[in-house]
C-alpha cells in the first residue's frame, strides 16, 4: 500500500524478466533430461493408435497429416511434440477438446463433414493442411475435399484467424506464459504468408519463409511489458495484412479504369455495363476467384447463372451486377437481369433514397430465385444452396398454386425469395413459400407500385409490408416531440428500426426501398448474433455469444433456435442452453431469500437490487438451490420472470466477458 507507481512498475518489471529467464531455464533443463529424440516412423504409429482408441467401432482413418513445428523447422528438436491432424468418420466432434495424445504426439481429430465445411468457409488451417499434403506433409491420403479458391471468403477467414489468436496472445502474456504468447504471435505471421502465398500463386510451396526474418527475432526478443511486445508486432502484422489485401483486391482498380472507359448512362437497369466488359478479357473462373461469385454451368446449354457469395464485398460494381444475372457464355450477352438490389444500412445508399415513397417490407432469409423469359419458355435461376433444385423449386411452384405469367411479361424477370424447413439458412420458416420480393424489366425501371399488382394477377404471395405498422411506431415515439423534418429528408434510421426489432426474434429484418427499385436493409439483432456465431472460428467467442443470445431471448418461444441451423457449433449451443438453466435455478433459488430480506415486490425488485452492487446479488443467488422452492408462485407472471431471468445474466455476461481470460473456466462454472 505504501509503494509508489514507480516502484510497483520496476517490481513488476523485474518479474516479468524472471519469468522469462525461468522460460530459458525450463528449456535448457528439458534438453538435459530428454533421453531420445521419437522419429517420424513411431510418431505416426503412435498418432494412428491413439486415433482410433478415439473413434466409434466401425470409424476410420480417412487422412492423416503432420503440422507444426517438426514441419516448419521451428521445432526445439530434443523435446519438441510430433503434432498430427486426423480427418475421420465414425466420431462424435466435441465442443472445446479435440486433441488426444499420446508418448509426446498431439492429434487434432476432425470428423470429415465438419472439415469439409471449414475447407469451404477457407479456414486458414484447414486450407493449410490440404497444400500441407501436396509438399510432403501428408502420412495418409484416402478422401478428397472439394474447394475453389476464392479472395473475399479468404480475406474473412484470415481476418477472423488473426483476431482471434492475437487476442489470445494478449491472455497468455498475462497469465505469464510468454513463450507460449511469441510463438501465437510467430503462427500469426506465419499464417498471413501462407496465405498471400495461396492468393499469388494457388499454392504454399514455402512453409519457412519467414523463420529467419522473425522467429529467432520474437523467441530470443526481450520485452519487457506487453505494451512494447504489441509496438513491436503490431506494425509487422499491418505490414503483412496490408500485403495480403493487395493481392487479393485487384476488381478495384479494374472498376476505377471502367469508371473512365465505359458510358455512365450504361449504368442502368437496362444491363451489367462493367461486368460485361470484364468479361471480355477475363474468364468465369476469375470472377468467381476475385469477387467469389458462384458461375453455375447449365446443362446442354451455354447460359451461366451468375451469384454472389454471402463474402462477396458488396461495394463492388461487379458484385452489384451478378444478382442472378444469367450470361451466354458464348455470345457474352445479357440474358436474365435484375436491378432488385439491397446494400447495408450505410450513408452513401440511404442518401440515394427518394423518402418521399417508401416501402417497408420483410427481409426474408431465404434462397433467391430470379425467373426469366428465354428460348420460348420461362427459366428459373437461383443461388447456390445444396436443397433446392430447378426441379424441387418447379414442383413446390406447382403445390402453391402459382401461375406462369402470361405472354406480355417475357419482358420481366421476376425476383423471388425461396422459404420453408428444407431451405433453412439461419432463420427457420415452419412452411414452404414463394415469395415475390421485386421485378425488373428490360424497357423501364418497375416500382414496388406494381408488385402488388402483379402478385395478384398472379396468384404470388408477396413480402410482408410493414410500412405502416413502423411509421405507427414512429409516431407513438415521436408524439410531443417537435418536428422539424424537411421535405424528402430522411425520417427514420436505423437505430429506430433496430429498435423495432429488438424484440422480434425469427426474422432476419427489413427492406427501406423507393418507388425506383433502390433498397436498403436493417438486420434483427436476433440474426445479427446468430450470424456472428456462424461466421467466428473460436469456439469460446462462440459460447459467449450464445449466452447473450439465450440470456435476450425467450427460448422456448423461437423456431429458428428450436431448429438450430448450424452443425459445427450445436454442441455448444446444447451446452451454454444447459448452463443458462442451472444459471435461472440460481436466479429462482435467490428471490424469495431477498423478497424476505428487503421485503420487495417483482418491480422493485428489479429497480433496488442494483443498489446492493454484482458481489451481494451473486453471494444471495449462489445458493444451495434445495435451500428455497421456487419464485414462480412469488411472481405469478411468466412475464416478471424472464425480465429478471434477462436482467440479471446481462449481469453475468458482463461480469464474464471483463473477466481476466486465465479465470474464466472457474467464475463460469
């Protein structure tokens, strides 16, 4: 209590260099007592045995690789572990511990359907293992993966592989383990070049390039804090991202030229200007490499349907222009276009906005089909989803009762928004359904106006229109306030939207589109999370996340959570769910304890128990839950209940999110 600020430094300054030196120590008597050092062979034999201990009878090895340092030349050779990944059939992936071991050889077991979808969402990892096995890396080779390499779905994973892990390094540093915080660091490096390698030249052919640049520099480095460990990093990993990204964003500079060559009055909805002038002197497959758009081949045809992927960047012209645009690949004419576009909620889109006609309808989490006229019949061209087919989608067209629109309307490509449990992305639909979202015709610029028009005429079910119900919102809101809104101006956002979606749950959010086609949309944060939960590679961020989720939603009352929509992540879901009912038993067992002690109703429950800070409520509600029955008859409404239930995990998840990392596994439990 008596030391200074400067004296508390120097001694925390002094321990961190006695960790350090404990570090080299621990290493240097490591060596001493390693009697042998296991060769290759016997680490494989060790690796396959203690793989299949691990799987259910009947599961097999289908490929085995070797990684990691022995690979990488980073290895401190006498007490270095052999590090394995197994690609298997026949077992149960586990939430958190994958890794099984055995006389100093770690394997990551990963069953081949899980793997498969990290190869497909470009994990970096898992991309590196597949090239790890083209340059001798590979011990086993029985089953083939299917990928095409894509930049933006690239870019994403890097991005969140790099975050991830260097938010792990900060942890480690904390915690003491220094070493283990460089060499995170080191693998971060590693990883950005092993993929600006893939995106240069298809391929990593060089797995030590950046050894004698960096790894001695990191490993024998002394840092003193970890705030000179960051300064010395942090310019180095820029460095390599800032690399990476200008070799994978060359559309950018094909777009600005474009810009200067090809008339502005092309940009219209009359045809994709600047994507058919890429295509005269570049290839599908370069489309699909630089803006990951998916170019589905028709059979016994030389029509390519054109689809972004969920990471194409949406600011690009191209990207813009490939919403189920359909091509002759032959000719390079536009066959099928849709100017039925939606961009993010962001000032450049919603200036463009005429305010003056709005339409507000629901964004449905749907596949997209565009229908078009071509060859004396209607065609049908959709996103890229493994469930729906031309043939599913025809007969569910049949069941619903739909018509064909008649000759005067070849001139039109319809947009619609494919639905029901077969089709599940995210958000879970109990039924079937078409619905139309937007059209487009190739002689004029058609307004939401004559959607409605054209639904009846039709016999098509049409998206939900809220307008009225928002602006209701609104005005309830706004009532007393002054009004001092201009003509033409802007009078929602999407703060206020957001607003109105927050307690929806099982809908993904809404489009704001004017009478001439332009749109722009708002997500739930219902969708919001559970995207952030598909999207993040960390298992940890993902449970946390799920916390919030199940803490702001009455669970019991969504579809879409009921029908979880993503396999890699369920068990954890099953997990956090179990532990957010443990958590609402404490939460029971403590309410009646307080109500007798403070003597206070349901309301002001919620209002006074702030007043006795996170420490009080917590020692109350960290009980022997036989101790007290529960508070369901105290509070008689359901209702009560789930706002405290609400309430108080806001508390925990919190109180677990600001934690020190190294704790975290002990408060939660």
């Amino acid at each position: 209590a008596k030391m200074n600020e400067e004296e508390l430094e120097q001694r925390q300054l002094n321990l961190l260099v006695r960790l350090q030196y404990l570090d080299e120590v621990s290493r240097k008597l490591l060596d001493q007592v390693s009697s042998s050092i296991q060769s290759r062979e016997s680490a494989v034999e060790s690796a396959i045995s203690v793989t299949r201990k691990a799987l259910k009878p009947g599961g097999e090895i289908l490929n085995l690789y070797c990684w990691g340092s022995r690979l990488f030349r980073t290895a401190h050779w006498a007490t270095a572990d052999w590090d394995f990944l197994a690609v298997v059939s026949g077992y149960d992936q586990p939430a958190e511990q994958n890794v099984v071991s055995e006389n100093g050889v770690d394997v990551a077991l990963w069953e081949v359907s899980i793997f498969q979808e990290k190869i497909t969402q470009h994990v970096p990892w898992a991309i590196q293992m597949i090239l790890i096995g083209r340059h001798g890396g590979a011990v086993m080779l029985n089953h083939e993966f299917d990928w095409v390499l894509s930049w933006p779905k690239l870019k994403k994973a890097l991005g969140l592989n790099t975050r991830v892990n260097l938010r792990q390094v900060r942890s480690f540093w904390r915690s003491g383990e220094i070493r283990k915080a460089k060499k995170r660091v080191f693998y971060v490096f590693q990883i950005i070049d092993f993929m600006s390698q893939l995106a240069s030249t298809g391929d990593i052919s060089d797995f030590t390039s950046l050894n004698a640049m960096y790894y001695d520099r990191i490993m024998a480095g002394y840092f003193p804090d970890y705030r000179t460990f960051e300064s010395y990093f942090d310019p180095i990993y820029e460095m390599l991202m800032q690399n990476f990204k200008a070799i994978i964003s060359p559309y950018r500079d094909f777009e600005r030229q474009m810009y200067d060559t090809v008339d502005i009055s092309a940009y219209s909805h009359r045809g994709p200007a600047i994507l058919l002038k890429f295509l005269e002197k570049h290839t599908f497959q370069d489309l699909h490499l630089w803006l990951g758009i998916f170019c589905r081949e028709r059979a016994n045809s030389t029509l390519v349907d054109l689809w972004p992927d969920v990471d194409t960047p949406h600011e690009s012209q191209m990207a813009w222009e490939c919403q189920g645009t359909v091509i002759d690949a032959k000719s390079h004419e536009c066959v099928s276009f849709s100017n039925f576009q939606a961009f993010p909620w962001e000032g450049t889109y919603v200036s463009k906005l005429n305010w003056e006609n709005i339409r507000i309808s629901e964004k449905l989490d749907g596949i997209r089909v565009n229908l078009f006229w071509h060859g004396n019949r209607w065609h049908a061209s959709m996103s890229p989803f493994e469930n729906l087919t031309q043939e599913i989608f025809w007969e569910l067209w049949e069941e619903l009762g739909y018509r064909h629109p008649d000759e005067i309307s070849t001139k039109f490509t319809f947009s619609f928004e494919v639905v029901g449990p077969k089709f599940q992305k995210i958000i879970f639909y109990e039924k079937p359904k078409i619905v139309l979202i937007g059209c487009t015709c190739k002689d004029e610029i058609y307004s939401w106006r004559n959607i409605d028009e054209i639904s009846q005429k039709y016999g098509w079910e049409v998206a939900r229109d809220v307008t009225e119900e928002i602006r209701n919102f609104f005005r309830n809101e706004n009532s007393g306030k002054k009004k001092n809104q201009k003509k033409g101006e802007n009078p929602i956002s999407a703060e206020k939207i957001r607003k109105f979606l927050s307690e929806k749950i099982d809908i993904e959010g809404y489009f704001v589109q004017d009478d001439l086609h332009r749109a722009c949309y708002v997500t739930s944060p219902f969708y919001d999370l559970l995207k952030e939960v598909r999207d993040n590679q960390d298992l940890q961020t993902q449970e946390l996340i799920l916390l919030r989720l199940i803490a702001d939603t009455a669970v019991e009352n969504s579809k879409t959570l009921n029908h979880y929509p993503f396999k890699s992540s369920f068990n954890g879901y099953l997990k956090i769910q179990l532990e957010f009912q443990e958590l609402c038993k404490y939460v029971d067992s403590g309410f009646r304890e307080i109500k007798e002690r403070f003597g206070l109703d349901p309301n002001a429950f919620v209002r006074e128990v702030p007043k006795y800070g996170k420490k009080g409520v917590f020692i109350h509600f960290l009980k022997d839950e036989d101790r007290f029955p529960s508070a369901c008859d105290w509070f008689g409404r359901e209702t009560y209940r789930r706002k405290v239930h609400k309430y108080l995990t806001a508390w925990w998840t919190e109180y677990f999110l600001s934690s020190a990392p190294r704790v975290l596994s002990n408060c939660y439990k």
